[in-house]
C-alpha cells in the first residue's frame, strides 16, 4: 500500500493539486481512499451523481464522451499524477463524462463526505474545487478548438497535452486507433502524419506507445500551421 507521502509524491504532477497550500495537500491525500481497479474496469458512468475525485496513481484512465447518436468517443487518457472527475457541487451535480480503466493500476478517490470534512477545517476547499472545474472545462474548449486545425497542428496539440497528463514519463501508452479517435482523424492520416514527425525526430513510435523526443519540435509545427492559416 502506498503511503501518504508516496500519494502526494505522485500527484504532485497535477496542475491544480501543486499550486494548492501544503496544508490543503495534506488534508486531501489524508481523507482519499487507494483503490485497486481492473483493466476496462468502469469507474463511473456520464449521468451519475458526481461523488468525488478521483486521480491516477498507476495504470491509465480513458475519458469518454456521449454523442448525439449514443456512441461514446475517447476525448482524453489520463496518466499517474493527474486528478479527475468533480464534486457534486458543480455541473449540475452529475458526471458528464464516462471514465474507464485501461489496464490494472490504482486510483485516488476522495469521496464527497471525504471533502466535506476537509470544507469544515478550510473552508476555501470549495473554491479550490470550482477552480479546478473551471480547468477541466476550459481544457475541453480548448481542444475543440484544436480540433479545428490541419492535421499536422491538430495531432501535435494533442501528443503535447497527452505528454503532460503523463509527465514526467515522456512514453505515452497510446495506440494510433485512440489517437485517431481523440483528433477526429483517420487512422491513415495519424499514421501519415506520424511518420513524418518520426522522420523530423520530433517522436519514436512502438507497439502500443509513442516516446515525446522533441516537444519544441512539435511546438515549431503547432506555430507554423497557426501562422499559415493567419
């Protein structure tokens, strides 16, 4: 079982949970609970009652989201040291994403009743909270946008914000079948267009993974194509 230390040690990746006090830090590893999942193990479903956080701390999580014709489409993998999912307090109270495991790993969960008794000791926590709502929802903007550009810009943006939900390992356990469904590109063009980024040394590919070699590299390819189509 890992420790508190441990937990902290592993999130501390996570954007929001590293820019909060050491006080609060503390207050969440102390109330979540370690849960061990199972490979494609459903961790919660779009429409359920949102009853907490959750964060990666080994394995993997997908996140699905619902379309208008019932399907589900892969938006997002989410790695050790990145926190997911929201309390009840937010978005209507309800999950609007469906998070599945993709391999065995364990996760972090901070229950609802876990983050009300941390609210008693600092109140502060709900802002914290809304805050990192605000991140998550403005991430999901920003990809839609992403998914706007050429292929070329549109795979480099999403490789880079795959990097950082796994940093600091640069090996991201992705296949091109997710890659493709993440970007709303065919499979030929994601294997297209990563073959030239092999090519230029911006990445290595492998059986089910892909290594960041250059992230500047495929910053240069993101600038470039925004400053063509200006």
């Amino acid at each position: 079982m890992l420790s508190r230390a441990e937990i902290s040690a592993i999130l501390h990746p996570d954007p929001w949970f590293s820019r909060q006090a050491a006080s609060l830090r503390t207050a969440l590893v102390s109330e979540a609970q370690v849960i061990p999942v199972e490979a494609e193990h459903w961790i919660y479903d779009a429409g359920e009652d949102a009853s907490g956080l959750y964060g990666v701390l080994t394995g993997s999580v997908s996140i699905y989201i619902g379309m208008e014709d019932e399907t589900a489409a892969l938006v997002n993998v989410v790695g050790p040291g990145h926190i997911f999912g929201y309390t009840g307090r937010f978005l209507s109270g309800r999950r609007v994403a469906t998070a599945v495991a993709r391999e065995p790993g364990m996760l972090f969960y901070l229950p609802e009743r876990g983050l009300e008794a941390i609210a008693r000791k600092l109140p502060d926590l709900w802002i914290r909270l809304a805050e990192l709502s605000s991140f998550h929802v403005v991430s999901g903007f920003r990809m839609a946008v992403v998914n706007t550009r050429p292929a070329p810009a549109r795979l480099a943006s999403h490789l880079l914000q795959l990097a950082a939900q796994f940093a600091p390992s640069l090996s991201l356990p992705v296949t091109q079948d997710e890659l493709a469904e993440i970007t709303g590109l065919s499979r030929k063009t994601v294997n297209r267009v990563l073959a030239s980024f092999e090519a230029r040394g911006y990445l290595h590919t492998g059986y089910r993974t892909l290594e960041i070699a250059d992230e500047k590299g495929l910053r240069r390819c993101i600038r470039a194509k925004a400053e063509g189509s200006a």
